[in-house]
C-alpha cells in the first residue's frame, strides 16, 4: 500500500512549514528497510520527496532502493498534486512511474519500462483517474477549519489513490489518540487511525497479497502535524501479515514552522 489519503479543506489560511524525518521498517521486530521523507509546506506551494532501501538481513536476499517525490499548489488550504514520480530498483530491474495530475484527475501517467499485459488484470478506465491522489500527496492528511487536530473526526474520512498502476480506496476510522516519541525530534500527541484498503481497478483479484489486504481489519496509522499547518502525517503504520507485525516508524521527526510571508505595504 504505498499511499494513504488527503482530507478536503475550504479554508484559504496560510501556513508554512518543514517536515525531515528518517524512518525504519521492521518485520516482527527485525529492521528490514530505512528511509527518510522531506515535506516542505509553502503559502501557495508544498513538495514531498522520500527515498529509502532495504537493510538488515534482508539486504543480502533482496537488495532493493526507491524513491518517490509529489509537488503542486496549494488551493484554498488544500495540496493539489500537479506531478508525481516514483522510482524502484532492484537486482533484476529499475522501473519509474510518472505522473501528471490537474485538479485531483489523471492527465497522464507512464511507466517505464512498459509493463507486460496481464489479462487478468482489472482494466482501469477513465473513471478510475478521476478524483484521485497520487501516493505522495495522499499520505498527508488535511484537517479543515480551526478544530481540534486530533479529535476522532479527522480520521473519519476517505480517499481514493492511483499510483500509476492500482486505482485503490483507502478509508479511515478512529481508534484512539496515544503520545508517541522519536529518538530525535517529535514528543506528543499522535491520532491513531484504522485503514481499510479496498482494490478498485489495476489488479489482479487472485493476488494473494491483494486479498490478504483487502481482508485485514487491523492495519493502523498513527499521524502526527507538521508544525505551523493543519497536516497530518504518518509517524508510524503497523499491519499484522503471517510473519509478524510489519512496521514502519519514525526514528527522528524534525518539523518546524516558519511563520506566513506578510504582503509589503507602502
């Protein structure tokens, strides 16, 4: 599942902030990948770039990096994604995903090198590249209006995304809010959301990871603000597979708020 969901806002407030943080992947409890994740948070603009590999024991089977980046506008208080591309090299092969993206739709996207067709996969139609978000920008969730950040209502929200390939839903339900702590950086609240995923179009339906998802009621995400806006971020996402829990976490959350520009009058 490589992104989450945005929630709508109508409010035109200006915010800045800075998001960098570092991360790591663990598989019932062995470190398995690291990465870090850059968001920057204009008055009018945001970017979001992240990068990271596979490390521990599971570097030597399968060697692997990525990275992905998201910019666009900022309309009305709301990222609205103008491109999106993700990159993800392995031993055996290195593929990119772009895409270009105006008012919440699909314009155009590629992948390269150009996937085999696979019959049994679910076609995706124009419909499905209508109101969507890429990854990127759907793993920042928008809080509207000037309520709570963390009350149970912020994670009541759903999104759909497209990540060049899988047209999926990811809907969120509240859980609880605990206090979370990086070993640099962020100490505080964090809201904890449950996630659903649910396929819509791109996939192939006797995929059993795609069921295994589609099936579990126990993936949660803990989100935490970028300082200075009303964005939510994902500070640590846990879901239950055969193995043992698999979980990404923040090991340092840097994020500071740099106050609005102010319009010069003579």
């Amino acid at each position: 599942m490589a992104g989450a969901f945005l929630l709508v806002g109508s409010d035109g407030a200006k915010a800045q902030g800075r998001l960098d943080a570092q991360y790591e992947a663990t598989l019932a409890g062995i470190p398995v990948g690291k990465g870090s994740w850059t968001i920057e948070i204009g008055d009018d603009a945001f970017s979001a770039s992240a990068q990271g590999g596979t490390a521990g024991l599971l570097k030597a089977f399968a060697g692997g990096t990525g990275s992905g980046a998201s910019q666009g506008r900022i309309v009305n208080g709301t990222l609205v994604a103008t491109s999106y591309t993700a990159t993800t090299t392995t031993s055996k092969k290195s593929e990119t995903i772009r895409m270009v993206l105006a008012g919440g739709n699909i314009k155009d996207y590629s992948i390269e090198p150009q996937p085999p067709v696979d019959a049994d996969r679910i076609p995706i139609t124009e419909a499905h590249k209508k109101g969507v978000f890429d990854p990127m920008t759907g793993s920042m969730l928008r809080v509207p209006g000037n309520t709570e950040l963390m009350a149970p209502d912020s994670c009541r929200t759903a999104a759909g995304v497209f990540d060049g390939r899988m047209r999926y839903d990811l809907k969120l339900d509240y859980k609880r809010v605990e206090t979370v702590k990086a070993e640099h950086g962020y100490h505080g609240p964090a809201l904890v959301c449950a996630i659903y995923f649910v396929p819509i179009a791109g996939y192939i339906p006797d995929r059993p990871v795609i069921k295994y998802l589609a099936a579990q009621r126990n993936i949660e995400i803990a989100l935490v603000p970028i300082a200075g806006t009303r964005i939510l971020v994902p500070f640590r996402m846990k879901i239950p597979t055969p193995l043992g829990p698999a979980m990404l976490e923040a090991t340092s959350f840097v994020t500071t708020a740099a106050p609005p520009r102010v319009a010069k009058t003579q």
